[in-house]
C-alpha cells in the first residue's frame, strides 16, 4: 500500500491518502501537544510507542465486536485504517473523577463514579473543545440520534473491556477520550487509543501513566508510556 497524499496534519499524528480510496496510512509522530497546541514537545519513540499501543487495544475490541478502523500495522510509526467519515465529536467515559470535569463541577479529584459517567464535547481547538450534549449534536446535525445511541452504547461497550485489561495489568482506568466515524453507512471506532487520550493509574500509588505528565509537567513520559505497554505485553518495535 502506498501513500499518496498528505491528507491532514494533527497535533501527534499525519494522515495520508493511499492508492485504495477506502484506506488511509495514519502516521503517529513523535510531537506531544496539550492546552490546545500550546506546549509541544518530541519525544524518542512515543510515535512507535502510540503506534502499537492502539493496534494492540484495536485488536483488543475487535476480537470483542467492536467495530474498528484499525486493518494493521505497516511499520513502527504506521497503521493502516479504514478511510472514516469522521463526526466532529468526542465521546468521554469517565470512571473516576478527575480533570475538566474537577474544575467544571467542583467535585473531589479521585472520587469514584459509580455509575460511570459521559460526556460529548465537540471537536473544534479555537473553541477549546466545549462540552456539548445530545440536543446540540442533532440541531446542528453534526450525527443522527442513532449514531448518538451507538456512540454511547459502544463507548461503555469500550470501558467494559478495557477497565477489565487494564486492572488485569495493576492499573485504572480513569477516563478517556473516543472518536467515530462512517465507512460504508455504519459507525465505527476511529482516532487512536493511547495513553495520549487516556488517564491511567497505577492501582497501589495511584502513579500517573498518562498524558498528565507532560501536562502537569512530571517528567518521565515516554517511560511511563513505556511501562504501561509493557505491563499489557504490548509488542514494541
Ligand atoms: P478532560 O476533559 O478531563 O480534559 O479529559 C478527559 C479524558 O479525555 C482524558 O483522558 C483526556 O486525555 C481525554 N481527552 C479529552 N480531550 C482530548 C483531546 O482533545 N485530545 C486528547 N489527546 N485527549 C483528550
């Protein structure tokens, strides 16, 4: 498979056309964002680190039934995906509370959501990603109730499996961020799943393994990545 065109440039990944019209190559770079693009930064082999750390969850959900983009690795900083129409939207579950939702409500950082909880924001940086809600996405017609339905539906679907691994592996599935897409008329899983979008933490210290550090500024990021894929037994290049 080869790549044609440079489709898109995101803040961690590049996407690029290829000679099948219903496959794209998705590129995972070095490059580290957080507050909107504000402060980046590289990092040595988180690009191949993210790389495989979503094909192995993609897998993961797929062998569960849940509809993916991922078709397979090309090589350590490239997957091939299914071309999706991607829905400006991101789907949030969270199991515990932390993050925007602590500054949004004022509730106890750490505190336990039971049942969890969920959350639509809209995908748009110069608006900073507001929340948005189920009225909002139809009025504007950014999905249909159905794929509305789906999203969440599938979203819980994801916590199930992945909380599960996770805690199998000694950590915590705080929250994290999903996005869909349309192929062929049905809705499935697109984006990536890495700790870029996640929060985890170590069960015993509660030892942030995710993007948090390089937000919050902690230092040992790839490490942490690192660790976390290999406490999964996530192969790595
Ligand atoms: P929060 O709303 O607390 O900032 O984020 C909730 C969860 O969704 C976190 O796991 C966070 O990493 C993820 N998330 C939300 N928005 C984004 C985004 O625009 N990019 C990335 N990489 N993750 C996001």
């Amino acid at each position: 498979m080869n790549k044609v065109k440079e489709l898109f440039t995101g803040k961690a990944k590049t996407i690029y056309s290829t000679d099948d019209q219903d496959k794209l190559i998705m590129l995972f770079r070095n490059d580290t964002s957080a507050f909107d693009g504000e402060k980046i930064e590289q990092f040595d082999r988180k690009g191949m680190i993210n790389n495989h750390f979503t094909a192995f969850i993609m897998d993961k959900l797929a062998a569960a039934g849940v509809p993916t983009h991922h078709e397979k690795i090309i090589n350590d900083q490239e997957s091939l995906v299914k071309c999706l129409d991607m829905l400006p939207i991101e789907c949030v579950v969270r199991n515990i509370a932390t993050g925007s939702l602590v500054k949004r409500l004022g509730v106890e950082d750490g505190l336990e959501l039971n049942p969890a909880t969920f959350e639509f924001f809209l995908k748009n940086d110069e608006l900073h990603d507001p929340m948005i809600n189920d009225y909002h996405i139809i009025s504007f017609n950014w999905a249909t109730q159905d794929e509305i339905e789906k999203m969440k539906a599938l979203t819980f679907e994801v916590n199930t499996i992945l909380k599960q691994l996770f805690l199998d592996a000694g950590m915590l599935l705080v929250d994290y961020k999903l996005e869909f897409g349309r192929f062929k008329g049905e809705l499935y899983l697109g984006d990536e799943f890495t700790p870029d979008g996640c929060r985890l933490w170590d069960i015993d210290t509660r030892k942030k393994l995710d993007k948090d550090r390089f937000r919050q500024g902690l230092g040992g990021v790839v490490e942490a990545y690192e660790e976390v894929a290999h406490r999964l037994g996530v192969e790595l290049g």
